[in-house]
C-alpha cells in the first residue's frame, strides 16, 4: 500500500482567505483523487487531480473555487479558494495504482473556517 | 455523490458479538471497499471484494456480495472495543475510474 502524507493536518482560517492542502506519496501512483467529509457526513469526491492537465470536477464542484495541480506521478495539492464556514470539513487526498485495486487515503486535513 | 446507503447508520453491541453491516449500492459495479475510519481520522482499508466475488475473508472479517441484489454485507466476529468505529462502503462503477461512498455505519463495541 501507499504512504500518503498530507499538510497542514489541521489549519483554522478566517472566511474569504484561501488554504492550499500538500498530498505527497511515497511511490508513483496512476490516479489521485480529492475528497471532501463534512461533519458527521460520509466522503463527498471532488475531482480527480490529472497529471498534467486539469482537473476532472464532480458536478457542485468548480475549479475557482477548488484549483487542484498535480505536477508528476507523487504529488498534488488542492486549494480550498475565498472560504467560507461551510468549506469547514475534512478534506482528504486518495490514491490508487490501477482501476481494479485498492483505493488509499492519506490521514486527512481538518479545516475550520471562523 | 453517494452511491448507495449503509443499514443500520448506527449499530450499538457488547463486547465478544459479532456485528453485522449491509451496503446498498445503485449501480453495476467493478468493485467494492470497505473502510474504517476512527473519530474524525483518516480511513483505513479493509478489503475488496470483485464483482465476480462472492465471498472474502481478512482476519475477523467476512464480507459477502450479491451484486443480484446490489448489496454487500460486512460482518465483524468476536468484536473488541477497539472496533469502535464508522464504517463505510464504497464502489467503483462499472466503466468508470471514481470511488464513491455509502453513507456509513456507526459502531460501538461496549466493554
């Protein structure tokens, strides 16, 4: 399996700020994916982070509001862009090797947004 | 989006039961997930179970699919307190590359 790190683990911000979360793996992977886990909810996907091109958005998510890179094969980050305390949520980078294996996550980012 | 419901959202039993979890899902699927997560932490992985698989075994752990009915039951034996935990379903469709989720049940093992 994957080692999939994240940064911040936890960040508070203040509304109309942006935050921009790290997910680096340990190994190169083929698919990386971002998800959102509002509070008490299950995980919501947001997109799927290509590598060297944009990103793939689930329907009610937007790139303005979540611009997504994805540089090589290890790493990609998501901005979390002019927030407000509905975006508070855990946000969460995944990883899998092949469409027919096992899916990975890394240990999440916290977000409060005062 | 959410593509199928886990039954019951929250299941409460003692220490040494077993505990049984059922997922519903909507669509064909390539395969199923199941994780753990503790009290607002990452998830872990559990198993995968294939579509063209009926049954899957991990340690306490026994998963069963019935992609008839599209549904997949996870059953927990001799459970621990540390079992305390969500647990969610997750399925890749048929044809596509995205993971989606159930929406999790939670359990307590009481000491």
């Amino acid at each position: 399996s994957a080692v999939i790190s994240q940064k911040p683990s936890r960040d508070i911000c203040q509304r109309g700020t942006s935050l921009t979360i790290q997910c680096q793996v340990d190994s190169q992977v083929t698919m990386m994916f971002w998800y959102r886990q509002q509070p008490g909810q299950s995980l919501t996907l947001i997109a799927t982070a290509n590598q060297g091109s944009e990103a793939t958005y689930e329907s009610g998510f937007v790139i303005d509001k979540f611009p997504i890179s994805r540089p090589n094969l290890t790493f990609s980050t998501l901005t979390v862009s002019n927030m407000s305390p509905e975006d508070s949520s855990i946000y969460l980078c995944s990883v899998r090797t092949s469409a027919y294996n096992e899916q990975f996550f890394g240990p999440g980012t916290r977000l409060t947004v005062l | 989006s959410q593509q199928g419901e886990e039954d019951p959202q929250a299941l409460s039993i003692q220490e040494g039961e077993n505990a049984t979890m059922n997922c519903s899902y909507k669509t064909s699927i390539n395969n199923l997930q199941w994780y753990r997560q503790n009290s607002g932490r990452g998830l872990v992985h559990l198993i995968l179970i294939r579509s063209n698989e009926r049954e899957k075994h991990s340690g306490r752990l026994r998963v069963t699919l019935d992609t008839s009915k599209k549904s997949s039951s996870l059953l927990i034996t001799a459970s621990r307190a540390a079992d305390t935990a969500s647990y969610f379903c997750a399925t890749v469709q048929t044809g596509a590359n995205n993971l989606f989720f159930g929406t999790g049940t939670r359990l307590t093992v009481i000491p």
